[in-house]
C-alpha cells in the first residue's frame, strides 16, 4: 500500500533528524522530469520534489523510471508512477489532450466528463464514447415474443433503451375478412382485433363475404380477397 506522499515527507524529516547533518550520505534521487542527481535524502524530498534511493547511486538506479500523465480528482500532473497518488496513466502520456476526463455512459447517451461528474458507467480516464457498448432493450414481435437487444438487432418494434419485456404490448386474436385467425398486437392486425389476451382457440372468426361485381354485369357473393373486380363490402 502506497503511503500518502504528505506522510512520506514527515518519516523522512523525522528520520533525518535522529542523525547530525554531517553524517548525511548523498544517494540517488529520480527526479519529476526521469533525470538523477546524487543529494540527501532529505534534499531530494524537500528540494526537489524526487524520490530517493538509498545506499544507491545514479550509476545504480539511472535511468530513472520515465515520466506520464497523473490524474487525480480530474487534475493532471506529469510525474513518475511513484509520484502518482491518482490514476497513473502510462510512460510517455502527458496532459495535453485533457487525459483526465472519459466516456461516461448511461440509457444509451455519453458524455467526456471527470469520474466525480458521471452519474453513469464511467470506463475509465482517456476513454472516448466509442467505448460505450450500445444499450439493449425490449425487442416485442408481433406474435407476442420478445428478445432483449440492441435496436440493430432488433427485426420489429424496439421498444428503446433499458426497457424489458413487460414494456411490450399486448397481443390478442385478430381475424381477416377471410375468417383467418392470428395473435399479433393491434397495430399489426390487417382485419378485427379481438382484444388483448384473446387466442384463436376456438376459432371464431367469422367468414365475411360481399358482393363481388363483375364487368359483364354479373354479381357473386365472395370473400373480398377472392374478387378480382369491384367488392362491394361484406355483409
């Protein structure tokens, strides 16, 4: 467990103190920017912001570990790992592309903002909203089956993001002018809906036929769909 770099600074101070000042060893200390110097441990902690390895010298520990972006509480610093009390966010970053913020999903939506501010899915500093996974919802077909999806999945009626089957509406039996029986929902019914929760068993339906007037004067008492000239309405 990384201790807190306030607390590091009085153990140190408080260890320096039990020694006279002329008994001090100067030992490698990596600076902020990767470069050493041999100094106190005392000095580099105070002066200049490194961290020290004892009993060590530059030639031990040179190259010091490379520097990269560290965020904390949505502020960027460029430091060491070690110097890190945030998110550490790898060698080589730095803090000019506002590294600090990410992708904050939630119900479909995303916004690059600090982890504080999201009040979604937050996926972590740098991240971009191409990272956020496309939301599922309730995808109802018209028989009355229902899938959870995402809507390019979704062959029918989606019913939008975070929602579930229940959200889907209800089917009952629908009858053609042919007397036909489906379960679907009233919207995709092409003839009499029945009401919701109803079913084709027993098939009730009734056979509804009309006029059918032919060209040639003629007339016969068909199903709407069996004429080919003018239908003149059932009953």
């Amino acid at each position: 467990m990384r201790l807190p770099r306030p607390l590091v600074l009085l153990l140190v101070g408080s260890l320096l103190s039990l020694f006279p000042a002329d008994r001090a060893q100067a030992d490698a200390c990596c600076l902020p920017d990767s470069t050493c110097i041999d100094t106190t441990p005392g000095e580099c902690f105070r002066f200049h912001d490194g961290t020290p390895f004892p009993d060590q010298s530059c030639e031990d520990v040179f190259p010091c570990a490379e520097v990269g972006a560290c965020c904390l509480e949505g502020d960027c610093e460029v430091t060491t790992e070690l110097s890190c009390e945030g998110n550490y966010l790898g060698e080589g970053t730095d803090c000019s592309s506002e590294p600090c913020i990410g992708a904050c999903c939630e119900h479909g939506d995303c916004d690059l903002t600090e982890e504080g501010d999201c009040d979604g899915d937050y996926l972590g500093d740098g991240t971009d909203c191409d990272s956020c996974p496309e939301p599922t919802g309730a995808c109802c077909m018209p028989a009355g089956d229902c899938t959870v999806t995402t809507e390019d999945d979704c062959d029918h009626d989606f019913r939008g993001a975070d929602t579930d089957c229940k959200d889907c509406p209800p089917v009952g039996a629908c009858c053609t002018p042919a007397g036909d029986c489906t379960v679907t929902t009233q919207a995709d019914c092409d003839g009499s809906w029945s009401g919701a929760g109803t079913s084709c068993e027993p098939d009730d339906c009734p056979v509804l036929i009309g006029a059918c007037c032919h060209p040639d004067g003629t007339c016969s008492q068909v199903v709407e769909a069996d004429c080919d000239d003018d239908f003149r309405g059932a009953g």
